[in-house]
C-alpha cells in the first residue's frame, strides 16, 4: 500500500485558496528542517472552536493556531491522521485536525513559513521572480494560503508570484488560455447594456461609439437605460441615425421611473434567459471608448468577468480598485498607480470593477444564476455587484494591455446651459479637444505640413475651432442675447467707454472666461511661440467677446489699433452662404483678408504696425470671436 511507504511525503493544500510562491525543491528543503513528520500552516485565530484557544501550546515566535488549508508530512502518519475521519463531507475539517493536534499523544509541530497573515506580507522583486515575503518573520513561504478575509490579499499576490509578473519579463501568464476567435464561422452574441443614470459630457459622442464598434452589429443585442430627461434627444438622434444595426433593441427612457439597480437586473436577466447570449457587456455613460475592437480584445482574454481599466486624463481616478478596506470600500493598493499608468501591464485578478465590464453569459447563467447582483440592501449597484461576483468565489480581471480609452467626468456639468459640453475643457480636456478644436490644429507644429498661411506680413491664418465649436459659441450668444448696442458708453468696461465700438457680447457675460483663457493657453500660446519665435505669451486677456456684423445693425469697423500685443480673430460662420462682404484690411499695407474660413484665426499685432478695418457686410449675418492677448 502506497501510504505504508516511510519516506513517501504527501502534501494537501485546498487549491481554491492557494498559491505556490516558489517549487517542490524549496518544500521539500524546507520540511526536512523539522523534525517532525507531519507539519500544519498556523494562522492567528482559533478557528472553528475559539474554546480551544486555551488548550493550544504557547507559541513565541510566529502563529499558535493550526490551519487545515496546506499541510505536508510522511505517508503513514498522514494516513494515520485522515483515516479517523468519521464524519459527513460537509462537516468542518479543521475542528477535526484540531482536536488531534490537541491530543498530547498525535501532537505535530506547526510549520509558520506555509501561512503569511494579511498584513504581514510583501512582495519581494528577485530576478525573474517574485516572492511573498513575510515581514513579521522575514521568511519566504513557498506556499501561500488565504481563506475568509485573506483571499482579496491572495489573489493580489498571484498577480506576481512566481513569474505571474515580473520586472525583467512583465506579464508571464497574460497568453496563456487565450480564446482564438479567428477560427471561427461566427462570432459569439454580445448583449450590451448602457446606462445613462446621471446628466454625462459629451454623450452624443458616446453614442455614436456604439455604431463605430469593429464587431459584426448581426450580434449584437442592445439594451439602453436612459434615466435623464436633458440626454432623451441625443438617445432619439442616435435611434433615428442607427437603429438599422442594432435589431431587437430595447430603449426604456425616463418616463418608466426604473431605478438604476432595477434597469441593470432587467438587462442582465435579459442575457440569462437568452441562452444564446454568449457575452453581457455593460457600460455607463461616462465611459468613452476610443478602441474599436474593445469586444473582441476582451472576449479573446477568455475571462468570466473581466474590465478594460479606464481612468480620467491625468488623474489616478480608474474603474477598478486593487484592494478592499476591511469595510469593504476603496483602499489603495501597492501597485495600484503603476497599474493606472500602465508602468505595470497585465491582466490583473482585482476585487472591484465598475462602469464597464464583460460578463460570459454561460457564467450568468450558472454561478450567477440565482444571484440578483446590482440589489442588496444598503449598497450602490456597483458595490453589489463585485461583492456578489466575489462571493461566488468569481475573479474579476482588469486588463491594461491595450489603450482603451479613458473615463469622463461630469462632476461640474450644468445642463441648465444651451450647450454645457462647451464648459468642459477643465474636467474632460481630451473630449473638449476631439469635439471643439479643429482637425488639424496638430498640423500646424508639423512643418511639412504647410497649414499656417501668411496672406498679409505678419498676419498668421491657421485652423482654430471645429464646425461644432463655432455653432454652438454663436447660438449660446444668440440665446444669450445681450448684445451691446455698439455705442461707445460701454458699463461693462472699467472706464465705461468704448473708443471703437462693437455690437458684441463679451466671455464673462456667459460665465465662459475662465474657459476661454484655458483654450488660449493651452491652444494659441503654443502658436503664438511657433510663428512669432522669442515671444512667450502669458496668455492673459481681459477684452474677449464675440461680435456680430449685419448691413442694418453695425456693417463694418472703422480702422483702429488694437489694445493688445496680439490679436487673435476666428471666423464662426461661412462666408458666401450665410453672409456676403466682410473681411479684413490692414492699411499700412493696404493688404485684404476677404475670404475668412469657418473655424480659422487670424493672429497679427495689437499695437503700433497692424493697423486695421472691418469690411462692410452687405448680406446676412457674420460671426467673428475676437481676443486681445496680452495688453
């Protein structure tokens, strides 16, 4: 009989709550240091039965309580031990190799090194490998055993221990089980569910994200919760453009009154009842996806639940959490920020995700089956969800392999304005820019590009502002309507006079000069230090404001210097259709700008040389945004 062999050793661990941190060899060398032949792991609780506390030998140096999660020890005395079982399969095994370590007469010795304690632990970086170090002991267990409280902190550790991933190689496991979905004649069925639970930037870009995804549209399913009154037209512009390539979608808008737990459980059991529902993809409003290819990217990780990891432009605010609080709230792990700034990438086993995630439909179906995961009492949907994932014993995984995208923040958005996206260039700065500076604004630092004109000395003429940008600022300043009457006594200027007067309305009329300034800074400044080398603009100005020129308002502008180092001059409307005239002279070189283009700025010298005139408008309206930088 096998176990009658003396020198055979026989090891158990519970493979659910473990992790090897080194080999066999390191093991083996290990035991062979006691001269015991069966060793227990310890922990720092009595467990089941804290009666028994008191009769446990005193220990002064590591752990006193036996732990049934890894032993290891000779053949026959193991034999011995588990023989004397007598009990059902589900009745509590570490009562019963307590009672036996207890009794004087079968007593083994505790072997501390098999347990590290929860917070007691670190990692430490050799070469190529990564060890769990206990601090308490400094000692390196090969085994590494977590159970109850202890399994967030287990799960961290085999995120890099042995080779998981290194410093030398980064992520050794990140390829293995891959799902190939190149072979295959069809692709799986994806149900994707959006949430629209709070007013979101820029949700019309979101929107249309979902009709540009590099997946066959056939399958896919797509299930919309609106909760906000303002985003019905953006949903019902997105339908009436798209509802061709999303057959069998589901809208349910605010006018059902559905809570945001109840519309999440609506489409996530629309998923368990479709057994031909592969995949659940979940994803909140405030999530801008830039990668096309986010559905198979994640599905090919071939995870049960796994998060793309998204943050907000330059700040450590992401959709996952690498650790819990003993609460079960947000607590900063040690790799957290490397992970965010993608100094560390991997996939990586986290205990919290959020706003986006892919659930597979077998796993709903099965060990999720009975679970109602966005409802529990006293919990946000969110915390429900990953604390009823986890207690299934089910790894969520976030991957920071590939740049997905980033998060939007609608912290300060103010939907009481005629176009609020406008106000956001502090919160959501990448958005602002994709949506309201011009396409090739880039191009104007690239001098292969030739994109800078120069169409009168020292007058610079370059693309600005997109189409969207220059619409929006003008019905903002039509719905607005303070427009100055164009007369030279002016009380919203310190002096209350105006020597050159303009029908306009000035930025800090619409509460927008804060954000104007911004874009200057952040847009003409570097321009500004391109075409004009040597100069360094503060970017600072206090004139800034919007004029609008019409044959029987105010036609034209006389000449006049402006109050400032420089000017710059973007036209908002095209010329030809929605106005005819207009333009720019500049006496002293009696050069005409008459062709202004949409979204394009002029910039030229305020004082001294750029002596300047508005050419009459003789049809329609024009729209022109003007800034005296730097006075």
């Amino acid at each position: 009989m096998v176990f009658a062999k003396k020198k055979l050793l026989a090891t158990l661990t519970n493979n659910i709550h473990i992790k090897d941190s080194s080999g066999p060899e390191e093991l083996l060398k290990k035991f062979s240091r006691f001269s015991h032949r069966v060793v227990f792991s310890a922990e720092g609780f009595c467990w089941p039965d804290q009666r028994l506390a008191s009769k446990y030998p005193v220990v002064h140096h590591g752990k006193r309580y036996l732990n049934s999660g890894g032993f290891i020890g000779y053949a026959p005395e193991v034999y011995a031990i588990v023989k004397q079982w007598k009990y059902k399969d589900d009745d509590d095994d570490q009562l019963f190799y307590t009672r036996i370590y207890l009794d004087k007469e079968q007593r083994v010795c505790v072997f501390v090194e098999l347990l590290t304690h929860n917070g007691e632990v670190v990692l430490k970086f050799e070469k190529s490998r990564v060890r769990a170090r206990n601090v308490a002991y400094d000692t390196l267990p090969v085994v590494i055993h977590g159970n109850g409280p202890t399994k967030l902190q287990l799960n961290y550790l085999g995120n890099y221990v042995p080779t998981a991933w290194t410093y030398e190689h980064g992520c050794g496991i990140c390829d293995d089980d891959l799902l190939d979905l190149s072979g295959l004649s069809e692709m799986p069925l994806v149900h994707i569910a959006v949430f629209i639970e709070q007013p979101t930037p820029f949700l019309e870009e979101f929107l249309e994200r979902l009709a540009t995804l590099n997946y066959p549209h056939t399958r896919l399913r797509l299930f919309i919760h609106n909760n906000v009154v303002y985003h019905e037209q953006h949903v019902e512009r997105f339908w009436t453009r798209h509802r061709s390539l999303f057959p069998g979608a589901r809208i349910v808008g605010p006018e059902e009154n559905l809570k945001q737990d109840q519309a999440r459980n609506m489409a996530v059991e629309a998923c368990k009842k479709d057994v031909s529902c592969d995949y659940f993809f979940s994803i909140d409003s405030d999530v801008a996806l830039i990668n096309p290819d986010i559905l198979r990217i994640l599905i090919e990780e071939n995870k049960s639940v796994i998060a793309p990891m998204l943050s907000r432009h330059g700040k450590l605010w992401s959709n996952f959490w690498g650790a819990l609080s003993p609460e079960g709230f947000y607590s900063r792990a040690e790799d957290y920020i490397d992970i965010v700034q993608s100094k560390r990438v991997g996939v990586w086993n986290v205990p919290y995700i959020t706003q986006v995630y892919l659930i597979r439909g077998e796993t709903l179906r099965s060990r999720l089956s009975a679970v109602s995961l966005y409802q529990q009492e006293g919990m946000d949907p969110d915390m429900s969800f990953c604390k009823s994932v986890r207690e299934q014993g089910i790894f969520m995984f976030v991957s920071n392999r590939d740049e997905f995208g980033r998060l939007v923040s609608s912290t300060s958005y103010n939907i009481s304005r005629l176009h609020p996206d406008m106000w956001q260039i502090f919160d959501n700065p990448v958005d602002w820019r994709e949506k309201y500076v011009h396409e090739n604004y880039s191009k104007i630092f690239d001098d292969d590009e030739n994109v800078v004109e120069q169409p009168c000395p020292d007058v610079y003429w370059f693309p600005a502002f997109s189409d969207r940008m220059c619409d929006e600022l003008v019905e903002t300043m039509e719905d607005f309507g303070g427009w100055s009457g164009g007369k030279h006594n002016d009380e919203r200027l310190s002096g209350g006079y105006e020597n050159v007067p303009t029908v306009d309305i000035h930025m800090n009329q619409i509460q927008f000069e804060k954000e104007w300034l911004k874009f200057l800074k952040d847009y003409i400044a570097p321009v500004t230090e391109k075409l004009y080398p040597g100069y360094y603009p503060r970017a600072q100005a206090v004139m800034n404001f919007v004029v609008r020129y019409r044959p029987d308002e105010q036609p034209s502008l006389r000449p006049h210097h402006d109050s400032s180092t420089f000017t710059i001059n973007i036209a908002l409307n095209r010329k030809n259709i929605d106005y005819e005239g207009g333009g720019c002279r500049f006496l002293r070189y009696d050069c005409k700008v008459e062709s202004p283009r949409k979204g394009w700025s002029f910039m030229h010298p305020g004082r001294l040389t750029h002596y300047h005139e508005g050419l009459p408008v003789t049809r329609g309206t024009r729209y022109i945004m003007v800034s005296f930088v730097d006075p």
